[in-house]
C-alpha cells in the first residue's frame, strides 16, 4: 500500500485545481438564435462557437431545444436532454464535431460543395 502524506495530499489538490483553470473546460454555454451558433465560454477565460449545424445530432434541432444546452462532466461536455445528444468539449475544440461516421459525411458535403463552385467557375 502507498502512503500519501497530508502534505502530498494539499500539493497535489491546488495542482488539480490550478490545472482545472487552464484545461479546455466550459464554465458556461449557450445558444444564440441569431446566428444559429452555440457559445462555450472556457474556465480559461477564452469564448469558442460553432455552428449548430455542424454538431452530430444538432442539425435538424429548432432554435428552443438548442437553447437546452446544459455543461456537464465537469465542464468537459455539452448535453442537450431532449435531443439526447453529448459531445466533448475537447473534441469540438479539436474540430470533432460528432462520430467519425458524422465527420466523413460533413467532409463529403463539403467536397460536393468544392466541386459545384469548381463547376459554376
């Protein structure tokens, strides 16, 4: 068994807590009708949007189930109850927007777009 001392114990506590601030974890998040953009603001102080169309789950949803957004997991997630839809706050930092299967469908439409400007050109 490892003994871990009160001291330890402090130091390693104000290190999570200092490491919680500097982590991509939402501290808030909300939507805005006006341009169909869901707002994170970070613990860090930073602000990040996406467009809810981009969101796995989110494309089709009216503007008052997007406005259900909730921040979960210790500011690490998004959840939408009603639509039953989570994604990681981590991962939309990252540009994930949904599952694999999502990103590989959202690249497709973005190619066919490509290629219909190509073609107008």
């Amino acid at each position: 068994m490892i003994e871990v001392s009160d001291k330890e114990l402090a130091r390693a506590a104000a290190a999570g807590k200092r490491l919680s601030r500097l982590e991509p974890r939402a501290a808030s998040a909300r939507y805005d009708a006006g341009s169909r953009m869901i707002v994170v603001a970070l613990r860090n102080g930073c602000t990040f949007s996406f467009p809810a169309s981009l969101g796995q789950g989110l494309e089709h949803a009216s503007d008052a189930e997007l406005a259900e957004v909730r921040v979960e997991g210790e500011g690490y997630g998004l959840h939408w109850a009603a639509l039953d839809v989570d994604l990681a706050v981590p991962g939309l930092l990252a540009g994930r927007f949904g599952s694999e299967k999502h990103m590989a469908r959202l690249a497709g439409a973005a190619a066919v777009t490509r290629r219909g400007k190509q073609q107008a050109a």
